[in-house]
C-alpha cells in the first residue's frame, strides 16, 4: 500500500491490549519487516531477554563508515545451538554508503557469505562508547537483515555470486512499532 506520495503505509495487522503486530508492505504489497510486541508476563521469569530500545540506534550516520564490522545474529539454513537454542554470529561488513539509502530503497548493502535462515537477523556494530566488557546491550543496531542480492547479468557458470546482501535500516522499527502503539 503506498499513499498519494508513493510512501509507504505501515499497517498494523493484530492488535491486543498487551500485544501488537504490525508490518511494512515492499513492492507488490509483500511483507517485509514485522515488528512483534511481545507479553512479558508471558515469558518464562528466569529468561535473560534484553531488548534493543531507539537509544540503540546510530544517531549520527557518519558514524558508520564503508567498511565498518558488523555481526548478523541469525539460524542460516536452520542451524544453531540447539542445546541453548542460541543462533550464530556471521561477520560481515558495511558495503554500501551507510545513511544513503541504496538505490533509493530502505536498504544498506552488507557483504558477507549468507544463506536463508537469517532474514529478520538483527544487523549490529559493536558501541564503542560503550567501553570493554559486556554491559547490558553494547551494540548499535543498525538494521534487519533481508536477504542475498546478486545481479540479473551474471553468468553462473563463469561468475561467482557477489555475497553482498541488503538490511533495512532500523529506522524501520521506530515507524512500524509507533505505528502499532497508536492503533
């Protein structure tokens, strides 16, 4: 759905009085990115659960440079610690200008070697303000990992894929979860 400027309309698709569930429409009216509220007291009490919060987000772009290491925490192609029910890190980094939207899209560029499963991974950079040591949450998250990208012209018998991937940026969130909050 797109209003009359072509931006897109968040929508929120459930609403409780202690959860919401709201989701961001791409081409073709796809969904993309979903923004689940989760019922605390639903939650075992002895889970370790921490949350990234807006003051998480990069607050100045040019913080984050082309280059920049960043960790996609997610199950590629179902794999995990299955003992703990912990997913792996994979490396990655910034591989597009950070804070210009590629192409015009809501997307930054990633390079990394990523398989299905890690969709919806958060997209982080360590804090460096933060300072060492594990404090609550020391990661900027920066976006939400989406998927592969490679090119339509490529030979698949002479090129390899390119590894690049796209994010959106987590600004993202910020719409989709104010959006839900006043539904």
């Amino acid at each position: 759905m797109a209003d009359a400027l072509v931006r897109p309309v968040w929508v929120t698709i459930a609403q409780t009085a202690t959860a919401a569930i709201a989701a961001a429409p791409i081409a073709a009216g796809a969904i993309d990115v979903v923004a689940l509220e989760l019922e605390r007291p639903a939650l075992p009490e002895t889970l370790l659960y921490h949350a990234f919060t807006p003051a998480h987000l990069v607050k100045e772009l040019d913080e984050i440079e082309v280059g920049t290491s960043v960790l996609i925490a997610g199950f590629p192609l179902g794999f995990h610690d299955t003992l703990h029910r912990l997913p792996v890190a994979r490396q990655a980094v910034i591989a597009s200008a950070f804070g210009i939207r590629f192409q015009g899209h809501g997307y930054f560029l990633t390079d990394a070697r990523m398989h299905r499963g890690t969709s919806g991974a958060p997209v982080v950079a360590r804090d460096s303000t933060q300072g060492a040591g594990r404090v609550e949450l020391p990661w900027m998250l920066l976006g939400v990992h989406a998927g592969r990208m490679d090119v339509a012209n490529r030979d698949v018998e002479q090129d390899e894929r390119l590894d690049l991937n796209y994010a959106w940026y987590a600004d993202v969130l910020l719409t989709l979860t104010q959006d839900a909050a006043s539904a």
